[in-house]
C-alpha cells in the first residue's frame, strides 16, 4: 500500500522531467539569494561590531551562507540527473545514486528550515549584544585621546543622527556617565568641582545630552543642556517636551533596524525551503516511476510512482531492521553457549576410506 | 571626386548592414542611458529646489532627457532601414526618409555637445541661485510658525548634516542672522534686552550657531554657543579650532557635489557622441553603396560608398544652388508673370485665328 501513488504515461514522466530541470535552475538562482543574503546580513552585523559586545551571532549568516553554496551544488546536481530522466538509456547512470541523492536532499531541507528558524530566534542573542555593546560605546564616548577607543565618540554621534535615537534605553542614560572628557573641564572652577564631589565616583555628570541626539523636527533650537530645569529655558516644560531630542533609545532603533532584515531574510528562506521540498517530492515520483518502468521493462509504458512503497509505519519498521542487521553482522556468533570450541560434526562430502585399516604385511620374510 | 569613397561587394554590404543594425540598437541603449542620466540630474535638483532661487541650471538635465528620447527613436529608425537596406523593393521607402535623419542625427550630436558646454557654463548661475537660495533659508530658519517657511528649519539642518557643511560661506553667516525665534526669548531677561539693543534692527544677535553645524568627527563635545569668546570654554582657541564645527560652506558644498556629478556624467556623454556620429557616417555609407548596387545591371556585383557625392566645395555649391533654385521658385517673380500672362493672349489669338476659318475667298 504505497504512499500518494500516481500513474504516469511515458508523456508525463517527461513532462516531469522537463518541469524537474527548470525548476532545478530555478533553485540554483534561489540558493544564490540565499548565499548573498547571508552575505548582506553579514557585511551589516560587522559594520556596527563596535555597538555589539561579544556575542555569537555571525553563526546565522554564516550558516546562511554555507545553505546557499550546498543548495547550488544540489540544485545543479539535480539538474543534471532531471536532465537525462528523459532518455531512459542515460537513466541507468544515475540509478545508483537518485535514492541517496534524494536522502540527502531531505537532510538538506531541514538544514535549511533550521536556518529559517534560526533567523527568528537571533533576537534576543542581538538585543543583549546591542546592549551591552551601546552601554560599553557610551561609557567610552570621553575617551578620544585613548588609541582603540577614539573612534567611538565619532561612532556614537552618527549613529544617533542615521538611526533617530538617543542613548540605550533613552537620553537619560547619558544623564549616569561623563561624556565630557576630563581634558575639557576647567578644575579650578566651582561649578565643576561640585559636580565631581557630588556623586561617589568623582563623574562630571550633567543633566545635558551631546548634540546628536538633537531632534531635526523641532520647531525650537535645540535644547542640549539642564534639560531637566524648566526655569533654565524660556517657554520650556521638560515633562511635556518630546520633540526636543529624539525620544527612542539606539538599542531599540538598532534590534528594529535588524530584526526588519532578520524577517525578510526569514520569509525568503520559508519560501526556499517550500519549494526545494516540492521540487523533492517531483525528484521522487520520477525516481520511483521510472525504476518502476524499468521493472516493467516496457520503455514507453504506464508505471506508478509514489513516495513510499510501503505505508510509513512499516518503511519505518523495515530501515530500523536493516538498521540492527547491519549492527548484528559484526557480532559472534552465540549459539552453543558462545563456547567456539565445542566440536561440531563435520558435514564434508569428502569420504577418505574407513578408519582402523591394518597397514600391508611383508611379501618377504627371510 | 567623392569623399572618402569606399569599394563594397556584396558580402561587404551585408556586414555592413548587420554591423550597423547592432550598432543602431547599442545607440538605443545609450539613448537610453542618456534619458536616464537626465532624470537622475533632475531629481538630485529638485531635492533640493528649496535652496536655490531660480531653476536655470535645469536646462541640462531637461536637455539630457529630450536628446536622450530623440536619440532612442532615431535609432531605433536607423536599425529598421538596416533590416530593410538589403531587400531591394523595401528600401526605396526609405530614402525619403534618410535626409532628414541625417539632419536629426547631427543636431542630436550638436545637443549633446551644448549639454557639456552648458554644464560648465550654468556654474556661475548655479552658484548665485544657491547663494540667494540660502540666504533666504537661513533668514527664515527660526519661522516655523510660518506656514509655507515652516520646513525651512528642518531643510536646512539636514542639509548642514548630510553635505556636512555650515552656513553660506562659512559658520559665520549664522552670527549675523536672527535664528532663535522670538517665541524662545524671554523678553523680561536683561541680558535678551541687551543684545536686541545692540544692533539697528532689534534682532537678536548671538555668536551661536544651530547643533546642525556640529563636526561628529571632533574629540571634544560640540561647542555652540560663545564661539568668539576663547574664555567662555576651557581650553578653548577660537582661531585655532577647526575641527568643532564644520569648516565648508554650504554653497560651496552643493555647487562641488552638483559640478561632480555632472563632471562625471561627460565621458559617457561624449562616448554617446561618437557612437552617435559613427551610426550616421555608417548609415550613409550604407545608403550609397546599396543606391549604387541597385543601379547596377547585376545587383549582387560591386558598388562604391561615400560620404559625398563631389568633393565638400562642390557640393556646397550644388546645395547652394538648389537653395536659390527654391527659394526663386517660391517668389512670386513680376517679370515672369507678366510674360506668362503675354504668351497666355498669344496662344489664345492664335487658336482663335485656328478656329475662325479664313475667310473664303
């Protein structure tokens, strides 16, 4: 009782072949999409390295990267062999190898749908990245006279004006460091020494934000220092203004920004693994028909296809018997108490005569 | 004597007629590449229309797109009369045709030539359109109640950030304008009242400028305010600071990013130009030696191509000739109408001495 049996005449088993080889082609260019878009994904992650602390998340474009050069290869493979299953004298070459090429295919479907998951579950791998990189970023911002970290200021400042945000959560983180380098600030004034004493760590710390997180949409010139000082500032109520500076943390702006590419690249590769699972199934009705056919011995007659020859429980039941047969014959053999040297009759044809035969007297006796 | 003639079997004429189809299609192409180029010079202009005062330097890009359409068709034309040059009852339809497309395919050339003048020649235009433009940007950066100037702000800033420029000419420019709404002052302040009353017009005056004329690449935080005063900040020189805000203007900065562009754009144009006039040296040649072939008694046998029929002297004095000619028949000539009119009566008495019978004698 096979699976999904389905007759084919000899036109349909070429038409199938015919539509197996497009489609093949089809998936080569898919497997290229998958392999630049790992290659997009990867090219983004490293260009905001310095925001990121160090996590491990170049594992999904590298896997993406690796699914998109196997499913090439595969796809030019069955390419190859879709193309000859037209002519069945050249079918015989790829008898032999349709059946593991098949098993192998399925391997590699899942491999691919593991990488469409994959996609999905980065996101909280990247946000704890995001977070722990910006508040490293923002913590070294000062420090553009120390080599390794002088870029981080100039890093910071762009990314708060490309990506609309201010801060990690918000701009109040900048209000918990010092984002002014010591270099800058004048000890021998008051104001200053009694900012440092005012806090147990000794930071300048000020209730102002650097001008990148300024908002461009503001009716008002920007409003950067005693921000949280209605009385500073003319017209000005610090609660109800949200159009001053931007309102959205980076680490927000930046998992947005990433997960929007994570998505798209997610769906892309769904719909991949969809259709190498249906150009799968084509590869196998054309398989098990023409080995059919060739049983049959008929070239040009109708033959069967199917997924499974058997119902699933007993496929299933068989390939784990083939399974333990194959572990079984390199054991001993254990019949006679596992003792190899009892004796055991011996069932040779070969007759040499009776035993106990007299040896010949002498002919002679002097 | 012809110019620059040419023997042509028929095999030739064939390899000709092919070589010069696919090279009319490659015109197509960069006809189209042409017409592309122009609508991406005018859109780049019309993202910034609001800085610039007048549209002058729009000419180029609209010039690009004309050229690049006419280019299209006729060489589109040109691959047709190609496919149709070596079937003798087809290609006659054509000759019509060809004079006038050579007319087109020179001024098509000479266009495109103008559009490379131009482009050098509409910087000083350019240059004063923006200088006015944003002139007008900056005054009105602070009325954002104003509606039809209330994007001024927002425009200007990003137009500091993006091309990282300040001001017109320079920073400066912000210290002589009013860029802080009277909305944010507080009229009651002492040190407001001063400033309004140290300038003629009651402005208010500050040697600040907008957080969008900030350098991202400076190692100290941005410093706004009190420009001028080396004192006002610690370890500060005014003269000698240049990496705090950022040093270009931004007329300076479009006028280069705008001549780049359009700097980069002329080899393609020129390279278009010699494609173009090598469609149209081919495509006569073509025309004579298959005029030639169909004279013929044998039509498969040798012909010869040229440029021109007689040498250039020659022939422009035939063509001037033919030019009078034309010109003499479309004038309404007294003298000639007057003879005309004479030989008219002449006529008619003589068919009328015809018809009436002498009289009998």
């Amino acid at each position: 009782m096979a699976v999904l049996k389905v007759k084919f005449t000899k036109t349909r088993r070429d038409k199938l072949a015919q539509i197996l080889w497009i489609l093949n082609w089809i998936s080569v260019v898919t497997g290229v999409i998958l392999f630049s878009l790992g290659l997009f994904l990867k090219v983004e992650l490293k260009k905001r390295e310095e925001l990121m602390a160090e996590k491990d998340i170049q594992y999904v474009p590298n896997m993406l990267i690796a699914v998109g050069l196997i499913a090439c290869i595969i796809n030019f493979l069955g390419g190859k062999i879709c193309y000859d299953c037209v002519d069945s004298t050249k079918f015989l070459r790829w008898k032999l190898i349709m059946l593991p090429y098949i098993v192998c295919t399925f391997f590699f479907t899942l491999c691919v749908l593991v990488g469409a998951l994959m996609c999905y579950s980065m996101h909280w791998e990247l946000e704890e990245a995001l977070n722990l990189g910006l508040m490293q970023a923002m913590r070294f911002y000062k420090d553009t006279d120390m080599p390794g970290r002088c870029f981080l200021k100039h890093t910071v400042d762009t990314l708060q004006i490309q990506f609309q945000c201010c801060g990690n959560s918000g701009y109040k983180d900048w209000f918990q460091i010092q984002w002014i380098s010591n270099r800058y600030l004048d000890m021998s004034k008051k104001e200053v020494i009694d900012r440092l004493r005012s806090n147990v760590e000794g930071k300048y710390l000020m209730d102002g934000v650097p001008f990148s997180c300024c908002n461009i949409d503001s009716p008002r010139p920007c409003i950067q220092q005693q921000i949280t000082n209605n009385s500073a500032h003319f017209n000005y109520e610090h609660q109800t203004e949200d159009q001053n500076l931007w309102m959205k943390g980076c680490r927000q702006a930046l998992l947005e920004y990433y997960t929007h590419i994570m998505q798209s690249i997610g769906l892309t590769v769904l719909i991949t693994w969809l259709f190498e699972l249906s150009v799968l199934t084509g590869v196998r009705y054309l398989q098990t028909s023409l080995e059919n056919m060739l049983r049959q011995g008929d070239p040009d007659s109708e033959s069967d296809g199917w997924l499974l020859e058997n119902s699933f429980m007993e496929t299933a039941r068989t390939n784990l018997s083939i399974i333990k047969s194959l572990g079984k014959s390199n054991q001993i053999n254990t019949a006679n108490n596992g003792d190899p040297n009892i004796d055991v009759p011996s069932t040779s044809k070969a007759h040499y005569g009776p035993d106990n035969v007299p040896p010949k007297e002498k002919m002679e006796t002097s | 004597m012809a110019l620059l003639k040419m023997k042509f079997s028929q095999q030739r004429r064939v390899r000709l007629a092919q070589g010069l189809w696919l090279l009319s299609w490659l015109a197509v192409m960069c006809g189209a590449f042409i017409f592309c180029l122009g609508v991406y010079l005018k859109i780049e202009l019309l993202r910034r229309d609001e800085v610039m005062e007048d549209t002058d330097i729009h000419a180029v890009p609209n010039l690009l797109m004309l050229v690049g359409l006419a280019s299209i068709g006729a060489n589109w034309v040109a691959s047709r009369v190609c496919q149709d040059s070596l079937d003798a009852s087809r290609f006659p339809r054509w000759k019509v045709l060809l004079l006038g497309w050579y007319a087109v395919a020179v001024l098509l050339c000479c266009l495109l030539l103008a559009v490379v003048v131009l482009s050098y020649a509409l910087q000083g235009r350019l240059e004063e359109s923006l200088k006015v433009g944003l002139r007008n940007g900056i005054r009105f950066y602070k009325d954002t109640d104003v509606p039809g100037r209330c994007f001024q702000k927002e425009t200007i800033d990003r137009l500091q950030m993006e091309f990282r420029c300040c001001g017109n000419n320079n920073f400066k420019d912000w210290f002589e304008i009013q860029w802080v709404s009277n909305r944010y002052l507080d009229f009651t302040s002492q040190e407001v009242k001063d400033r309004i009353r140290s300038n003629v017009d009651g402005r208010y005056l500050l040697d600040g400028v907008p957080f969008s004329c900030c350098n991202p690449a400076s190692p100290r935080p941005c410093l706004q305010n009190q420009l001028t005063d080396s004192r006002a900040h610690y370890n500060y020189e005014y003269q000698s600071e240049e990496l705090n805000l950022y040093s270009r203007g931004c007329r300076q900065a479009l006028t280069d990013y705008y001549m780049g562009l359009m700097n980069s754009t002329g080899p393609g144009v020129l390279s278009v130009i010699l494609i173009q006039l090598s469609v149209l040296l081919s495509m006569r040649y073509l025309q004579t030696a298959v005029d030639g072939a169909m004279a013929l008694e044998s039509p498969e046998g040798e012909s010869e191509g040229y440029i021109l029929e007689k040498d250039v002297k020659a022939t422009y004095a035939e063509v001037k000739a033919k030019a009078l000619d034309l010109l003499k028949f479309a004038q309404v000539d007294p003298a000639s109408e007057v003879a005309g009119a004479e030989e008219g009566e002449k006529a008619a008495e003589a068919s009328a001495k015809a018809a009436t019978p002498p009289p009998a004698s």
